[in-house]
C-alpha cells in the first residue's frame, strides 16, 4: 500500500501525535468554538510551512482583515507583512455583507477562485488556509449555491496538490456548525476551550486521519509567546529503554541504602511524607548534586518562590544560586490554582523539552493532584512520567502524603522507587524516619533510618542514634 | 420623462470570468435593461477577471457575475446572471420608466 503523503504542520507536538504532519495536497479541516485557537494554528502552519519547507502559503481570510491578522500575530515573532513583501505568503480579505447584496438571478463563487488562483500564483504557494469558512454560509444568501461551490472548490484544491487548512465553527449536532466535514474526509481536528471551576483548558484531538493512524485522546495544547504547542505526548507503550546506569542521589547515606548507587537513570522516584520531613531538602540535593556533575535539572516548585526556597535551603548548607547564575537549574514557581491541571502538566513538558534538563523536580506532586479529580490525574501524571522516562530525564517527586492515603497509594504504583518519611514522637523529640518502601531492580535496603537536618544537609543514620543527634 | 433620472450619471460594472452562459446571460440582460430604464445616461464597464483576475479583490468581487453600481452613490451591488429584472431594479434603485 502506498504510504500517505505527510507535511509538517509547523505545531510543536502535533505532528507526532498524527504520526508525521498533515495530508500534504489535502484538505484538513480544524474546527472549534471562538477563541479557541483556529486562526493562529492555521497562521502558524502557513508561517512555519513557507519559513521551514520552502513552502509558500495563501491566507483567505473571511473573517479578519489582513492588518488585524497581523497584529495578532506580531507578538509570537511573526512578521506576516514582511512575509507579503519577501513573497513567502499572500493575503486577501474577502468581506460578505450579505445586506449589501441583491440577488437577481443564477451565480456561482467563481470570483473566489480567481482570487485563490492569483494569490496562489504570486507567491507559487504550496499551502492554503481557508479562515473560516462558516462566512460563506453567512455572507452567501443561496446556501444550495455556496455548497455546490465548495464541493467545487475541495475539487479544485485537491487537483493542485495544495495543502490546505478549512476552519469552521464547532455545531451543537455536526462537528461544524454548517457540515463542513462532509467535503473535508482527509483530516479533521476539534479544538476545545473549556474553563472549568475556573481554570481554563485548551485541548486538540485528530477526530478523522484517513489512511495513517493517529492519537485518538483528547491533547492539552497551550497558546504562550511561542504560539501552539501540543503536549508531546509520546510512546503510547512501555518502550522506554531502562538504563542500567546509576544517579546519586545527592544525599550519600541514601545512596548507602540504593545499593550504595543511589537512583536509575531515567526512572522516578516517589518521595512522600507529611508535612515538615524533609522531603525538600532531599530534592534539593537531587538538584544540587546533579548541576555539579555539569547536568542540569529542572525544579518545579508549586508551594515555594525560587527566593524562599534558596534561603530555606541555604540554610541547611545548599546553595542553589551559583547553579541558577550557570544555567544549570531552572525553577519554575506557579501556584497550583492557577490554571488547571494539563496547563501545568503542558507547561511542564514544554519546559522539558526546551531546556532538556538531566533530572527534574516536582515539589510537591500533591499541589498537582489537588487540582483534578484522581482519575484525570492519574492520567496526565502517566503521561507526564512516560515522556519523562522516554526522554531519560531522572525525576524525583515530592508528596505530601501519609502511610494509609489511598488514593497517593495509587500514584506510587507508576513510580519506579517509593520513599517514605514520616515524623515520630520519641519522648519529648519529633524524630524522622526514612524508608525504602520500593526500588524496582535493585537491592534496596529495608531498614528504616532516622534522618536528620542539620547545617551542612541531610544525613541518615541509625535509628538507634543519640537523640541529641546533631 | 423622470427628470431626476436625466440629471444622473450611472457608472456600471460588469464583473464577468470568461464566455460562460451566465455571463453572456448577464451582459445581454444588462445591456437591455439600461436601454430600457436609464434613457442614455449611463455607461457599462465589462471586466473580464479571467484577463485582470488583480481587479477581483478591489471590489471585493465573490459572486459571478457581479454587478457594481458605482455612481450614483451608495455603491451598490447586485450578484447574478440578472435575469430577475425586477430585482435588478431594486438593487440598483430604478423606478421603472412604464410604470409612472
């Protein structure tokens, strides 16, 4: 069988969740609601497609003038009228003011593809966005016309061999408002918009992709100063290759208990416990003993600011600011309420990928699980730990969590080691105690160990230690 | 005669794409209209976008044919091969000169 034909859609994560790109020389139609990112993602397939293919594009829009479009685009580093100028894109605004028409008799749309084909030929483009095509419907009184025309019109595209992006309002019954998905069968994509208990989500599915196979589960996307970016959701098996190779811990004690060895490469690991154990200064050390083997690590703090957290941990003998100066460390602070879980889950992954750390931190895991129900959170965790692993980044993540808690039970399921710390009262003394719950292929040490904070960091000794301790 | 009719000026424009049905349709019924109701005052300009497809977009022309009223003013246009001469009327604002 022949293999389809693929074009980069210029989206970051997109083209790997459709295996490849869009169907080059057909239609794919992108539907949505308002706002929901139709024109932009069609912008940038037209600006990616003639900056990166040597594929030159025409924008019909319907809707927007051409000066708006432009504005709108400026601030992702998107010049559209320098690209005009250079021949790499053509615009025209066809405006319908349907009070302004009067019907006298038959007519065709054979002025669109005059304007299409004169567009199409001034810069001898190989893409075309159509934006939106629900304007049709609106601006043109006979409908019986204006879908003859389009069937037309699909025809006519498709013998060019242009690639072409139709978008259309979402409807209440059909996925589009006016059935635009009966002349577009090659490819079709639905954005959505929804904000729920205040907190917006913006998510992509590829409903349709004749001949080629494609994700099937509904994306979170975000629209940032770089444009669209697609989670990056990768490998939908257990593909990950496991390394063999070893990760220090930073805390050396710790390593004692890991087979003297400390973590995986590329695993992760699950560091729970109630509040006020430690579980930061562990991270901590992650981080700091990782930027001075020259790796760098991404700290995603959601309870703590940068500042806060280098004084805290300053104070404890780990000085964090020397690798932030290297650019070996990159925190990234937000409040969990913010937005919702994918956002941040997206952010996350964007961030991984930009700045391709060795290891990251997640501090605390549980600020994230508060903010979706357990099962959508479990799910976006796995995706988020799969691409973690795949990509062979160590990740440690903090929990705030107790022995019994079920539900945090089942997060630790995915997680590859699973260490506990837990406050003891021993007479008049708080005492913490560290274990080993699991460590998936090696021999870990099953004792339970009393850790102490003290000025130069974490420590883990004997249970039976002196009380005075440090 | 209306007087008011004799005073104006009617600039018309034909926006055709190639010898097609619907535009010799278009061109004959125009021409015959014009004869009929605007007693010699006026002039018909036939743009063929097939020649001067670079025309299309300035007047924002979709519909084939399109036909532009542009003086008098408002600008008014009216899409279709214009066979409905009562429509046609309307859209370009002509009382019909048989009636009175």
């Amino acid at each position: 069988m022949q293999q389809l034909k693929k074009t980069s859609s210029g989206i970051k994560g997109l083209d790997e969740l459709t295996c490849g790109g869009l169907p080059a020389g057909r239609p794919t139609l992108v539907c949505g609601g308002p706002g929901c990112g139709k024109t932009l993602l069609a912008t940038t397939f037209l600006v990616m497609g003639a900056l990166n293919d040597n594929e030159p594009g025409v924008f019909v829009s319907f809707d927007e003038r051409i000066p708006d479009l432009g504005a709108n685009v400026a601030s992702l580093g998107f010049d559209l009228p320098d690209l005009q100028k250079r021949g790499l894109i053509a615009m025209d605004h066809v405006f319908l003011d349907r009070r302004a028409i009067e019907e006298a008799g038959d007519y065709d749309l054979e002025g669109l593809f005059v304007r299409l084909a004169y567009a199409i030929k001034k810069v001898d483009a190989r893409r075309v966005v159509l934006d939106s095509i629900d304007s049709l419907f609106a601006g043109i009184p006979n409908i019986a016309i204006v879908r003859s025309e389009l069937t037309r019109l699909f025809a006519w595209l498709k013998e060019r061999g242009l690639t072409v992006i139709i978008t259309a309002e979402r409807g209440d019954n059909g996925i589009t408002r006016n059935g635009v998905e009966e002349y577009v069968s090659d490819c079709v994509i639905v954005l959505d918009h929804r904000v729920v208990e205040q907190s917006s989500t913006r998510r992509l599915r590829v409903v349709k992709y004749r001949g080629s196979t494609h994700g099937t589960n509904e994306y979170p996307f975000l629209i940032d100063q770089d444009g669209i970016t697609v989670l990056p959701v990768t490998s939908l098996g257990l593909a990950q290759i496991a390394s063999t190779e070893r990760v220090a811990s930073g805390v050396a004690s710790l390593d004692a208990m890991l087979e003297g060895k400390g973590y995986f490469k590329g695993s992760s690991i699950l560091l729970g416990g109630a509040a006020g154990t430690g579980k930061t200064s562990i991270a901590a050390h992650f981080a700091e003993a990782a930027c001075r083997r020259g790796e760098r690590c991404a700290f995603f703090s959601f309870e703590e600011s940068p500042s806060q957290l280098a004084r805290n941990m300053g104070s404890i003998g780990i000085d964090l600011q020397p690798w932030v100066d290297k650019g070996l460390l990159r925190f990234h602070a937000a409040r969990p309420s913010l937005q919702g879980l994918e956002p941040h889950l997206a952010l996350m992954l964007k961030e991984i990928s930009d700045f391709q750390p060795d290891v990251a931190v997640v501090d605390p895991l549980s600020a994230l699980l508060a903010i979706g129900s357990l099962h959508q959170t479990q799910g976006m965790l796995l995706r988020l730990i799969d691409h973690l692993k795949t990509v062979g980044v160590t990740s440690l993540f903090t929990s705030l969590q107790n022995h019994d808690d079920q539900s945090r039970i089942a997060i630790s399921s995915i997680m590859d080691s699973w260490i506990m710390v837990e406050n003891r009262r021993a007479g008049n003394d708080l005492v913490r105690r560290l274990h080993v719950i699991k460590s998936r292929g090696m021999a870990h040490s099953a004792e339970m160990r009393r850790m102490l904070i003290t000025r130069s960091g974490v420590q883990l000794v004997d249970l039976q230690t002196g009380l005075e301790g440090a | 005669m209306d007087p008011v009719i004799a005073e104006e000026h009617w600039n018309l424009r034909l926006y055709v794409a190639g010898q097609t049905d619907k535009s010799i349709r278009a061109i004959r019924n125009l021409n015959r209209i014009c004869a009929e109701h605007l007693n010699g005052h006026y002039t018909i300009e036939v743009i063929d976008l097939m020649d001067r497809p670079q025309l299309a977009e300035g007047d924002q022309i979709l519909a084939i044919p399109t036909l532009v009223r542009r003086l008098p003013e408002p600008i008014k246009r009216i899409i279709g091969d214009l066979s409905n001469e009562e429509r046609v009327l309307i859209g370009l604002d002509i009382r019909p000169l048989t009636k009175a």
